[in-house]
C-alpha cells in the first residue's frame, strides 16, 4: 500500500507531466490510481463502456480534447484545450441532466484545461481552482474520490475551514505569481484583508447581494487584465462619502459608485496591487461563491493563526482555539460577575415609580460601566479572545437595553454604547494583526444585525466611525502602556506562546530575561512566563486590573514554580481563579492540543458571589468540576485549613524534603506532607 507521501510526489510528477505534454487518458489514468480506483473499472471508463451510461455524450470538439470521462460514486471528467474554458464548463457540467442523475452518486466534478482544473464537491457545494503544478499541495481536495472528506469539521465550522483554505490558496498564489518574499508581506497581506472585508460584506448586507464578485467579474477580464485599475477605483470608492465621489478626479462607472461608503480607515491607504492571472482570478471568483453570511469572524479569523504555515495547513481547523476555551478565561475573569451584578439589578423592585426611576438609574450606570470598560489582550493572535470578550459584552447590553428601551425609543444606534475601540491587542505578526483588525469589524456587523433582529430595528454598519486598537509589535519588549495606559485598562487576558527552555531561540531567550528583574535565576522557565511578569509590571500602574492568561501547566509545577511565583507573589501578586490541568482542544475530530492551565491573578483577592475563589478540574471526559476555595497556591492547590499556605513555595534543593524522597514529579501531590521543609515568601 502507498504511503501519502508516495501519492504527493505521483500528484506532483503527474501534474508536472501534464503541462508539458496534455495527454489526457494517461492523465486519468494515473489520477484514479492514486485514489484507489481499480484498474478495469478506469479502462471500462477511459473506453466509453459502463461509462457511456454515466457521462454525457455531448462532445464540442473546438473546445473539448475528449468525451466526458466518468466513474460512478467517484469522478465526473472533463478535458478542456485552454483554461479559459475550466471554470465555465464546470458550471455546464453541474447542470448535466447526467451528473445530477440520484444514481450515479459522483462526489466530484473536475474539469482540466493544459494548465489548470477546477473542482465542485457535489457534499460541500464549493468550487476550488487548481493550477496543475499545486495538485499535491491540494491532495486532500480529492479525498472525496475515495469516499473521504479531508479533514471532519464540527458542523458548526466547515464553513470556516473552507473559507480560509480558499482565501489561503488565493494567497498563496499570488505571492507566488508575484514574487513577493516572506519577509516583504505586508501590502498583500493588506490586500487580502481589504477583499475579505468585501467578500464579507457582499453576504451580510453590508453591500448589495454577490455586489463585490459580480463587478470583480465584470471589470476584470479572463486572463487578470484590468485587476489593478478595477481595485484601485474600488477602493477608492470605498474610502470615500457618495457626496465627494465628483472629486475623485477620474470618471468611474455605475458599478462601482454604487457601492457603499465604509470609512474606518479600512481603505485609506495606497497599497499595491497584485497581478492577477487565470488562475488567480477563478480563485477570487471562488471564494465569492461561497456564502460568507455562515461564517463566524471568531472562528474564521483564529484559523488564520497556522493558515501561513505549510506544516500546520494539512490540519487547518484542528489549531484554532475553540470558543470553549476562551471562555474558560474570560468567564472567571469578567463575564460571570458582570452577569450575577445585571441579574441583581434586573432583580430590583418596580412597583412603584420611584422604585421603577432608582432601577432604571442604577441601570444605566451599569451600561455606562460596560462602555467603559477597557480589554487588553497582549499575544492576540488573530483576535480570537477579544472577539468573543466583545460579543458577549454587546450581548451582556442587549439585555441591558431591554429592560431600559420604552417602545417609544428612537435611535437605536445611539443607545447602543459598547464600542469595539474598548478592546486593545499586541501581535508580533504583520498577517494576524491585520486580519484581528478586520474581525473585529465583521464581529462588530454581526452584532449590529444581532441588537437590531432583538429590537426590530435596523442598526447601520455604515460608515465605520470606530476601531479596535491592534498593534504590531513585540509585546515583550514595547511598552504596553503605549498601547494602552494602565490606568484606563480593566483586563488582561489572553493565550501567549508556549515554549520550554529546550525550544527557545536564543532572541527569544534575550527577550525572556530583559522581562525579569537583572540576576534574576530563570532555570528552564518556559517563554510564556514572561507575559505573566510582565503584567505584573503593567498592573503596578493600576492594581484594579485582573489578568488571565491561559499557559502550559508547568509553569505550576516544579522548580518553575519558584522563578515565576515566588517573584510574583512577593511583589503582592494573589491567585483569584484557576483552572487545572486540561487538554487544549477544539472542536475539530482530530483534535491537535496540549496540557495547559489557566490562571487569573491580581494585586488583591477577588473572591466570586459566595464568598470563595475557584479552582476548577477539568476531568478527561470533560466535566467540569468547581472547588469553593478561600485561597489557591501557586501550584494550584486549595488552601481551606487554619494554615494558609498559598504563598509557600518549595525551593530548589540537592536534598530530600523527607523520608522516602519527594520526587520532582510529585512535588504538587506531597506538598502538604513537605510544609515544615517549606520555604514561605515574606
């Protein structure tokens, strides 16, 4: 039996072989072998046998190089002389009276030109164009031949997934085309930023139905010819209000004045813009068939983070952090207390109308509080926690606004006051960042279209009058309260990167002790430590902020225990919430995690509403376990007895701590038998 790699490397010969010489059976033939595909039933197909009952007999010889080609339950085939025919043809193909045939099951649809194919999934109803040179990159597109998909999705993320391989592969091939370096990304990465946005907004309202794709297709010719000049006229358009477009200085067509002032900075710049060819203009038109209105920004914009990456990409989906995850952090932190202080005030007497005037006032405090609330998230990412933070505070308001809104309110727009320029984040990468930016927006439309279905009124979009605050920048070594003074910041929270002693670059390293104090004993403390003593610096300036972050479970345990805790918490530093050890997972069948922790801490102890902090235990079928705690130690311990050792910490030593020996591993576990050997932070 082949290995994949053997199929990858026929893939690629195949395709290679193809452009140099179109020889189309061959082609065929060697295909279907490497997807399992007996070889009586490839000759029965390739001669017009059985086959004659499955494919259909028309035949155009100026533009075909053979009848259709088809086998039951797998393929339906055709060969094209040029490219410029693939896509169009595939469309005839689908409306075959053969290929919608019940009986014929066929899973896929390709049609092949010399240097380009295109490919319908009959299951996911999405089209994908193909340049023959990348067939073994795209590998599992094909899957479906042998009765598989290529990667089984939570339902409620497939839609995702394919979003992302297709603006991925979209990417891709104009850096290619266009020769653009990993190092020199920044413009195509604005780009494609930019058409997400119009993608977006083509399936949610924001511009009038397939508005974007139809004048893309119209505006650019077959071959990519009047790309630049059709974007360039876009976006400028876009980035200018309908009263001043006279000015603009060049006559533009209908199309294109029709469409929508954004603002919002969005457009504003002069970017440059890449060549378009065949290829890549059959990819853009790919990604508009797709129906943008069933994607989620959060989980869209978080499968982003491993989208760039060639050894991740084969499992796009199963690396994204779940909102599950997510909201394992920001619950504790922030979520859970605002809810229990609405429900109290929702609670309140009404029965008279003082009574009814003093709960209206003490509402409408408590929706000036949620506006003024500030989230920093210092390893953003693609903006996955600050997404979900903001949805579920627009949602928190929606409820606010129920219980203050008459039915004779005017304005809804006006009285929505959570603001997506309340959510701050810092990211090393240049293509994260930028597609956190524009999340942040489409999370904000979702929510608009939410508060107005509630209400039964409209909220507009349009023109963008706010932003979110995201940063390129190191978060190690900028300061954050560049980005965001302390003393406007009410939480941190967020997933830095993991990455033990063994693995760390040696900038990373230089980064990792420029973090903590001089002479400072670092040991093998993993990277992520550094984003927690760098909190702590940043909430000197304000200790009213909480902080959450999610890391790797060794920072709690062993000798990493002293270097990070045992400066922390003499610095005054206190555990208010933890979750213990669990699996990093998602919702993808071939879950990709790791075992992390989550902490949150602050200058002060915060206790929940009956009085305790939690700790919570993840079990390994998933439930969910909460311990009432009056405080928990550094190695995530509850500490309920008359002796509060929550700041006991056990140093490094050559020694036993007692008899038999604790061991390194068990450290945690024995931690109270150890109590008299232990060294206490003063």
């Amino acid at each position: 039996m082949k290995s994949i790699g053997d199929n990858l490397s026929a893939l690629k010969e195949l395709g290679d072989s193809m452009m140099q010489h179109m020889d189309c059976d061959e082609f065929f033939r060697q295909f279907m072998r490497i997807f399992k595909t007996p070889e009586s039933t490839i000759t029965i197909a390739l001669n017009n046998g059985q086959a004659s009952l499955l494919a259909s007999s028309f035949y155009d010889a100026a533009t075909m190089v053979r009848p259709d080609v088809a086998i039951g339950n797998r393929v339906y085939f055709r060969f094209l002389k040029s490219d410029d025919d693939v896509r169009s043809s595939l469309t005839e193909v689908i409306a075959l009276s053969e290929f919608k045939r019940p009986k014929s099951k066929f899973q896929l649809a390709i049609c092949c030109g010399p240097s380009l194919l295109a490919v319908y999934n009959v299951k996911t109803q999405s089209t994908d164009s193909i340049a023959l040179s990348d067939l073994a990159e795209n590998y599992s597109t094909f899957l479906p031949i042998t009765g598989q998909q290529a990667v089984v999705i939570d339902a409620n993320t497939a839609a995702d997934v394919k979003a992302c391989q297709q603006i991925t592969r979209l990417l891709d091939t104009l850096a290619r085309n266009n020769n653009i370096e990993q190092d020199h990304t920044h413009s195509i990465n604005e780009f494609i930023r930019r058409v997400l946005f119009c993608l977006f907004a083509e399936d949610t309202q924001i511009f009038a139905p397939q508005q974007f794709t139809n004048a893309f297709a119209l505006f650019v010719d077959n071959h990519g010819n009047g790309a630049e000049s059709f974007f360039t006229d876009l976006f400028t358009v876009l980035n200018t209000p309908e009263n001043e477009r006279k000015n603009i200085g060049r006559p533009l067509p209908k199309e294109l004045l029709a469409f929508p002032y954004v603002n919002g900075g969005l457009f504003a710049d002069t970017i440059d813009i890449p060549q378009f060819k065949l290829g890549t203009r059959n990819q853009l038109l790919d990604c508009g068939s797709l129906k943008w209105n069933e994607i989620s920004p959060a989980i869209f914009g978080a499968m982003f983070q491993n989208a760039l990456d060639a050894d991740l990409r084969h499992q796009l989906g199963a690396h994204y952090t779940s909102e599950e995850n997510i909201l394992k952090v920001i619950k504790p932190l922030f979520l859970d207390a605002l809810n229990a202080e609405f429900e109290r005030l929702a609670a309140l007497d009404e029965s008279t109308p003082k009574a009814k005037a003093a709960k209206k006032e003490q509402l409408s405090l408590f929706h000036d509080k949620l506006a003024s609330l500030n989230f920093l998230d210092p390893a953003c990412g693609c903006g996955n926690f600050l997404l979900i933070a903001y949805r579920e505070l627009r949602r928190l308001e929606n409820k606010v606004l129920e219980l203050l809104l008459d039915e004779n309110f005017l304005l809804l727009d006006e009285a929505i006051k959570v603001n997506i320029n309340q959510f701050y984040g810092i990211e090393i990468e240049d293509w994260p960042a930028e597609i956190a930016h524009l999340s942040m927006w489409l999370m904000q439309h979702v929510m608009n279209q939410e508060t107005g279905a509630k209400f039964g009124v409209p909220v507009a979009t349009l023109p963008l009058k706010t932003s979110a605050v995201i940063r390129q920048q190191n978060a190690l070594t900028t300061d954050w309260n560049e980005v965001l003074p302390a003393s406007k910041c009410a939480y941190i929270m967020g997933n830095p990167p993991f990455c033990g002693s063994t693995y760390t670059t040696a900038e990373q390293k230089q980064w990792l002790r420029d973090v903590y104090p001089p002479k400072h004993k670092l040991g093998l403390i993993d990277f992520v430590s550094a984003w927690f003593v760098k909190a702590a610096d940043y909430m000197k300036g304000n200790p009213q902020i909480q902080a959450a972050f999610v890391a790797t479970n060794s920072i709690c345990q062993g000798s990493q225990v002293e270097t990070l805790w045992g400066l922390l918490l003499s610095q005054g530093i206190r555990i208010n919430f933890a979750y213990n050890s669990f699996k990093w997972s998602n919702a993808a069948s071939k879950n990709a995690g790791v075992i992390c922790t989550i902490v949150g801490f602050a200058y002060r102890d915060i206790f929940d509403d009956t009085g305790f902090k939690r700790l919570f235990q993840v079990s390994a079928d998933n439930r969910l376990t909460v311990h009432h705690t009056k405080a928990i130690s550094p190695y995530l311990l509850p500490v309920n007895g008359s002796f509060d050792y929550s700041a006991v910490i056990i140093a490094r030593s050559a020694k036993p701590f007692a008899e038999p020996a604790c061991l390194p591993a068990c450290l945690p576990a024995c931690l109270p038998a150890c109590l008299p050997a232990c060294l206490p932070i003063s």
